[in-house]
C-alpha cells in the first residue's frame, strides 16, 4: 500500500517564500518509478491539476495555469517530492494535494496540505 | 486544452435511489476517464478509471459508462456514505490533466 505523507498546514505573508514536503512510502511502491503530481483546491471549489514529476530524472511537466509561478522537485535519496513558491500572493491560499501514479489517473493522495497567505 | 463539464452541478436524492452523473468532453478522450469521490474535509478517491472499471475496494454499485464525449457514472443504489462530491477528469493524451467542475450529490 502506497502511503503519501505531506507536511503540515503553513500560514504566511503576501511576498513570502514557501516549501511543501510529500513523502511517499509502502511497500511494492517505487517513488523512483512513479510520477508525483500535484493538486490545487481552492477554497469551496474543485480539483486544479497543476505539474507533475518523474523522481527518476527530476523531468517535469507544468499546467500552462501554473507554469512560472510554482515549481516541483523531487529527491529520490528520500523518497520525497516538493511544491514551492518564491513569491506567496493571497490567492495561492488553497489545499494542496499530491498523488503518486503510473497512468493518468490519480490513484494514491496525500492527506492535503492547507496553505494559507494572508497579511 | 480539452475542458470537462459535468451535469447537474447538485443532485438531491434519497438513499437508496439510483443516480447518474453526467461528464461531457469537448473532444473525444476514448476511454481515459476517470470518476473520483471527494466527502467534505478529505481528499479526493479515485472511483473509477478506463471509464468503467472500478477501483481497488470501490463497492459494486458504483458502475462507469460512456466513451468518446459522452460519459456517466451511476450508483444504483445511495448508500449514507455515498453523499460527496463527484469529479471526472480525463488523461487522454496527458500531459496536462484536467477535471470537471463536480457534481455534488446530497441528501434530499
């Protein structure tokens, strides 16, 4: 079973700069060949697909709607992926999820974590 | 980019009733749908994937349908914990992936 655990909830200041953790474990599960995408939930609205990762060569992929203002990385070494932000603004409040998956459907989350920007 | 709209945006049925979400693609995804189940304060579920098989541990009331443009994701019959909010998403020649708008299904 394939386990994603995200840090927790964050509150920061317009202009700040962020780093959310995924930590994947489990057994039969490859952190090196899976991808790791990312998820973005809005307060009160849906699912945003944003970028995902191939942790195997760092190679990614960007949602024209997120590319330059995010970025994702991954560190193999410790089965652990990254979604940051150089420059918070107030609407990048949201919850972020991520996911662990071989095909184009998302069949592994993370518990979510709630970033919150507010000054 | 290929946009998803699902139909009715709320649906208000009784438990035990048979219900239908719709999912309608604005071109041909073949079969690379896929439905996910979101209850409040948790994350998203993956219900279905190829457009009609379901998940690991998913009951056998849930069933998908559809192919192309045209896709629908049908509970026999609600069950108390069946109340959330749907979402379809396709990955037909993925990257990007996107998801519909939801469906959210509550008690009438």
């Amino acid at each position: 079973e394939v386990q994603l655990v995200q840090s927790g909830a964050e509150v920061k200041k317009p202009g700040e700069s962020l780093r959310i953790s995924c930590k994947g474990s489990g057994s039969g599960y490859s952190f090196s060949t899976s991808w790791i995408s990312w998820v973005r939930q809005m307060p009160g609205k849906g699912l945003e697909w944003m970028a995902r990762i191939a942790p195997s060569d760092s190679y990614t992929y960007y949602s024209p709607s997120f590319q330059g203002h995010v970025t994702i990385s991954a560190d193999k070494s410790i089965t652990t992926a990254y979604l940051q932000w150089s420059s918070l603004k107030a609407s990048d409040t949201a919850m972020y999820y991520c996911c662990a998956h071989t095909s184009g459907y998302l069949v592994n989350w993370g518990q979510g974590t709630l970033v919150t920007v507010s000054s | 980019e290929i946009v998803l709209t699902q139909s009715p945006a709320t649906l208000s049925v009784s438990p035990g009733e048979r219900v239908t979400l719709s999912c309608r693609a604005s071109q041909s995804v073949s079969s690379h749908l896929a439905w996910y189940q979101q209850k409040p304060g948790q994350a998203p579920r993956l219900v279905i994937y190829g457009a009609s098989t379901r998940a690991t541990g998913i009951p056998a009331r849930f069933s998908g349908s559809g192919s192309g443009t045209e896709f629908a994701l049908t509970i026999s019959s609600l069950q108390s914990e069946d109340f959330a909010v749907y979402y379809c998403q396709h990955y037909n020649n993925w990257p990007p992936l996107t998801f519909g708008g939801g469906t959210k299904v509550e008690i009438k």
